[in-house]
C-alpha cells in the first residue's frame, strides 16, 4: 500500500511541477483525494510519512509545494469563517433550514481571495476533520517545517492571521450584545434589566483586552493574566443568562423567534469561547501545535456550516421542551391513582363514548347530503370538531386523546427519574406506568362500552319514532371499513394516530404562544373588558381562557384532520384514510342495525377484531411519536428507557392487576 502512494504521490508532482497558479488548486486537490482515499482503508490513523520523505529527498518538489501551500493560504481572509460559519444567519427556523439544504445541494462559494473558498474547494465533506485529526502529529509538524508555515505569535513582519483573528472576536462580541439587548430576549429575564447584563460588561472587557494588545503590540497573553481570566467570568456569567432565558420559558412561554435568537447567541458564546484561547501562550505551551489547532479548528466549522440535523435538533428543543411540557401537565389529569379517580375517569370516559355515538349517527346523515366533496369534508369536518370540544368542555374523556398527553407525562417522569440517584428510581417508574397503563385501559373500556350501546339505540329510536332506517343503504360499507381483511385499516389507523400526536403538539404550541404573549393577563387587564363585565367577570374569564383555550384549538384542529383526511386523500389519488377506535365501535351499532341484524358472524367478529386493531395503533402511534419527542426535548438517554421498561416488566409479573384495577386501601 505504501509503494501504491508513492507511485501516485511521485506522479503527481510529475504533472503539476510546474508553477501555474492555475494548476495549483488541481494539484491540492489530487493530494488530499489520494489521503482522503486512503483514510478509509484505515482505522487508527492517516500516514503521511510518504509525503514528508519524498518531499525530504527532493527540494524541488518541496518548494513547489510550498509554492501551492502559500498561494492557497497565504493572507486569504479567514475572519468570516470564525464569525459566521455554522452560526444560524436569521431568526426564521424555517428559512435557515431551507438555506443549510439549498447549500449542501448547491453549495455557497465566497470570493476566491477568501480561506473559505480554499477550504470549500479542497475540503468539502463533513469527514474531512475526522480523517486530518487521524494525521500523527509528529508528522502534521514535520510538514509545516518543510513548507516553512510562519506563526501567528512570532512573525513580527506578517500580522495578518492574528488581526483577522482579532476581528472575528470583535464582530462576535458586537453581535452577541446587540441580540441579547434586543426586548423579547431581555424579556425572558427580568431580573437582568440595563446595566446588570453580563453582555455589557463583556463588550467593555472586550475592547479594553484588544486595545490593550495593540497598544502594547502584544500577539498574545499568558493564561494568568487578569483581564483575560475575567473575560472567562463574563463568558460564563453570558451562559447562565441565557440558561436563566430557557428556565424562564416554564412561566414566560417562549416564541420560535426568540429561541431562535437566544440559540444564536449561545452559539456565537461558544465560538467567543473557542477562539479566545488562541490569544493566549504560556511558556510550556507549543506554539506550532497551537497553530494546528487553529487550522483544524478553522476545517472543522467549514465543513459542518451545513449540518441540517444538527440545526434541528438543538434549535428547537426549547420550543419542544414547553411543549411536552404542556402536554406533560395536561397528561398528569389523565393519569388516575385512586378508586375514587379511577371510577371518575370510567364515567367520563362513559361520557364520550356517548357523545361520539351522536357523532357516528351526525355523520351517517351528513353523508347523504347532496353536496360536493369539498362540501362533505367542510361538515364532517365541522361534525368532529364541534363534537371533540363538547367532549373536551364537558369533562369528558376521548381514551385515544391521552396517549400523547401520558407520553409526556411519562418522560416528565423519566427526566425526574434519571437525575436521581437512588437504586430504586427505575421501580417508581414502573408504578407511574401502571398508573398510565391502567388509566388507559379504563378510558378505553369506558369508550367501548357506551359508544354501542348508545350509537344502537339512536338509530333503533330514529327508526321507530320516523319509520327509517338511517344505516340499510350503508351497512356493508359500515362494517366492510372495519375488516382487516378488505380494507387497509392499519394505515389508517396510524394517519390518525399521527393526527393525536399532531393534535397534542397544536395544544402544546397554542399554550405556550399564549404564555409567551401574556394573552391571559392582557385579558385579565383589558379596560374594555373590565369597565363592561366587571374585574371579577374578566379575570373569570381570563382563567377560563387559559385553561381551556389550547384545548378547543387542539381539538378543533383534530376534528379538520378527521373530517378531511378522506376526502384530500380521494383529491390527490391517494389512499388516505383515518380510522379511530371508538368512532368504529359506533359504526359496528349502525352497520349491524341497518343489515337488520342479518350481518353474518364472520363479518361482525373480523369488525370485531379490526376495532381492537385499531385502537392498537392509533395508541402506539400517538404514544410513541409523543415519547420519542419528550425524550429529546428533555435529553434523556434512549439507554434509560431499556432499564425502565425492564423494571415494568418486572412489577407486571409481581402485580398484574396493578395495571388494570386501582388498588384497594387508597
């Protein structure tokens, strides 16, 4: 293999020996294919010990290389790397995803005066650091003394490299102070008005460190000194500002704009962080490996600037974190610890079972409506809604609404369960998964069991009190929708879990905006409202709304899912569908009454079964879409869960009753 990269290597110097600035970029280029190449044949490290001795036993190789190396390097602007590289340019989530995709399809090209344009020619994948910190470096050493790479702490001829380093840190500070001044972010901490903002006083010390290094025509200073160490204080006094901002967001809310810009001033914090130290050297220190550093680190932001995922999944965490937190709050009402609510979920569960039985039979009638297709989704659409808030503002319990609800519930636990210590944290666990568990199951029975009952019973008295039987010309329709066998119910059964999982996240937000807005105490406080309907009417009011507001927006927007789905799905020619559990044990009353009782047993009991199928996956749908985002909202290892779950599995095999019935003594 050794001798293959020789023959390349003495090849290559072959072609391009010549000095044309033209044929430079070729040649870098080639060479760092030729290790790129080899970096994935091999594990521990990237030898470049060919490279040094041909460059060794030949000068005029050398000085061509050196010739390349200085045309590419040498006094290239380098300073928009450090400052702007990899940092979110706006405020818009949206819009820097957009732009961090359009530019690793078609990536940004700067001039090419500029580092940047050498690095995004030579270097443009995102393994490109992984395989250089590879290089020994020894051998990284030995090649910057070939090429005779100048210092930027002691080449008193050339200060190029350590003035734009300089006026990274300058444009850096300047911006990380005027966004944290802006109001939405002084907002999120009140206790930190004016003159008390760490930033401030970072912008001063700042600029008196850089006005002292020019005035004393410093390129460095030791890592002791004072005005450099307090730079340091204020660095971490800026991080706990904005960790105070995000601790906040739990009473204050916080909008995507705003946690869009607290994480760009994080980010340009941590840059600050990172360059800083290339301004000092002590004695012990290698200058020459400080100077490695500074490249690799200058490679590494250049080519992870486009990291998507990344952007992604530390931007919105914040925002996902209140979210799942709403949910987690609304979650906690779901979940029952005594008899006394067991027996309360039972019978508002009862409550909406009986309420979605009116819808079924509200339904049935809408679909005979002669109307377009537009029309049939704007009043299934207005059914469901209209029937999902009355289930919500009369107390009543959709069992398929709480899995995203307990989801977070569940990973508010684990968060809670993760940072202690006690041996027997992964066993409290598993007794509030019981209580989840089993919560569930009786929202679900109670659904089940009025929703029939109650759907056969209203068309039994349609049809005896207006001689009509609603359901006779759709029967087989009715009950064939719910065969696993003649229809694709699992599909659809996961397009409305997405949907309850879409539908909690709604809540989430609305909640959250709100708070972020002060919408409840602008309301509280209106002077309209106050002189019309009294304080104490208002401030009822304002109470009202913010109890129940998130909950009618999230249920209506469910409703419109529910309502549409079909109808979109018929539009676009695509087999789109929703399927939920209680609507089909709603469905199997009217299907069975409308055949007159004459549905064969085989086609009742594959109903039968595909409800039950159903319910399956609208709730390990919605509940698993729900976790896995808490999960990462919270940061919380995916190791833990295997830990709990097997602590679940344990306290089921001891008590498996625990996860169906209450305990009695409570």
């Amino acid at each position: 293999m050794q001798n293959t990269n020789d023959a390349k290597l003495f090849a290559l110097f072959q072609i391009y020996q010549t000095f044309s600035e033209t044929r430079y970029f070729d040649f870098a280029t080639k060479l760092i294919n030729i290790y790129r190449q080899e970096s994935k044949k091999h594990i521990n490290e990237v030898d470049l010990s060919n490279l040094i001795k041909l460059l060794k036993s030949n000068e005029q190789y050398r000085i061509y290389f050196k010739a390349v190396f200085d045309n590419l390097t040498h006094k290239k602007d380098f300073d928009q790397i450090l400052s702007d590289s990899g940092i979110i340019n706006y405020s818009d989530f949206f819009y820097e995803v957009k732009k961090r995709i359009g530019e690793k399809t078609l990536p940004y090209q700067p001039a090419p005066d500029t580092l940047e344009f050498t690095l995004n020619q030579l270097f443009y994948s995102h393994n490109d650091p992984k395989w250089i910190k590879r290089i020994p470096i020894d051998q990284i050493i030995q090649l910057i003394q070939l090429l005779e790479v100048s210092s930027i702490y002691n080449d008193q001829t050339d200060d190029f490299a350590f003035v734009e380093l300089i006026y990274a840190l300058e444009v850096l500070t300047q911006r990380v102070t005027g966004r944290a001044m802006e109001a939405d972010v002084a907002k999120m901490v009140p206790d930190a008005r004016n003159f008390d903002s760490p930033f401030i006083g970072l912008q001063k010390e700042i600029t008196l460190f850089f006005n002292y290094l020019k005035e004393q025509r410093l390129r460095y200073v030791h890592t002791d000194d004072l005005n450099y160490k307090q730079l340091f204080v204020l660095l971490k006094q800026c991080n706990r500002y904005i960790d105070s901002a995000y601790a906040n967001s739990s009473k204050l809310g916080i909008s995507i704009k705003v946690n869009q810009t607290l994480f760009k001033i994080r980010q340009q914090l941590e840059r600050i962080e990172i360059i800083l130290p290339f301004t000092s050297l002590n004695k012990e220190d290698n200058e020459v490996l400080k100077n490695i550093n500074l490249s690799l680190l200058l490679i590494s932001i250049n080519c992870n600037k486009t990291n998507v995922s990344k952007l992604i999944k530390e931007s919105t965490q914040a925002v996902a974190y209140e979210i799942t937190q709403h949910k987690a709050q609304t979650g906690e009402h779901y979940i029952t610890t005594t008899k006394k609510e067991y027996m309360h979920m039972l019978w508002s569960a009862c409550g909406g079972g009986a309420i979605v039985a009116i819808m079924c039979i509200v339904k049935l009638l809408l679909s005979d409506v002669h109307t377009s297709e537009f029309g049939h989704a704007f009043y299934y659409s207005v059914n469901y809604a209209t029937g999902f808030i009355i289930i919500y503002l009369l107390g009543g319990t959709l069992a398929t609404k709480q899995p995203s609800m307990t989801a977070s519930a569940l990973a508010s636990s684990m968060e809670k369960s993760a940072k202690d210590d006690q041996p027997h944290k992964y066993w409290a666990f598993a007794t509030f998964f019981s209580q989840v568990f089993r919560s569930q199951f009786i929202a679900f029975m109670g659904n089940i069991l009025v929703v029939f009952p109650v759907a056969l019973g209203l068309v039994w008295g349609i049809n005896y009190f207006m001689s009509s039987n609603i359901a006779s010309a759709r029967w087989r329709t009715l009950l064939q929708d719910l065969n696993p066998t003649e229809s694709s119910i699992i599909l659809y059964a996961c397009i409305a879990g997405i949907f309850l999982f879409l539908s909690g996240i709604i809540a989430g937000n609305v909640s959250n905006n709100d708070k972020f807005n002060t919408v409840y105490y602008r309301i509280e406080q209106h002077p309209l409202l106050k002189n019309i309907f009294g304080k104490k009417n208002t401030a009822k009011f304002a109470h009202w709304y913010k109890e129940k507001w998130a909950g009618i927006v999230s249920n209506f927007w469910f409703g419109v899912f529910m309502g549409s789905a079909g109808i979109i799905g018929l539009f676009l020619g695509v087999d789109i569908d929703v399927r939920h559990i209680t609507f089909a044990g709603g469905n199997i009353a009217l299907g069975i009454f409308g055949s007159n009782y004459r549905a064969s047993a085989d086609l009742i009991v594959w109903t039968v079964i595909g409800m039950v199928i159903i319910g399956f996956f609208n709730f390990i749908i919605s509940f698993s879409l729900s976790f896995i985002l808490a999960l990462k909202a919270r940061k919380i290892k995916f190791s833990e869960v295997k830990f709990m779950l097997q602590a679940v599995w344990a306290l089921f095999k001891v008590n498996p009753k625990q996860f169906f019935l209450p305990p009695k003594n409570i």
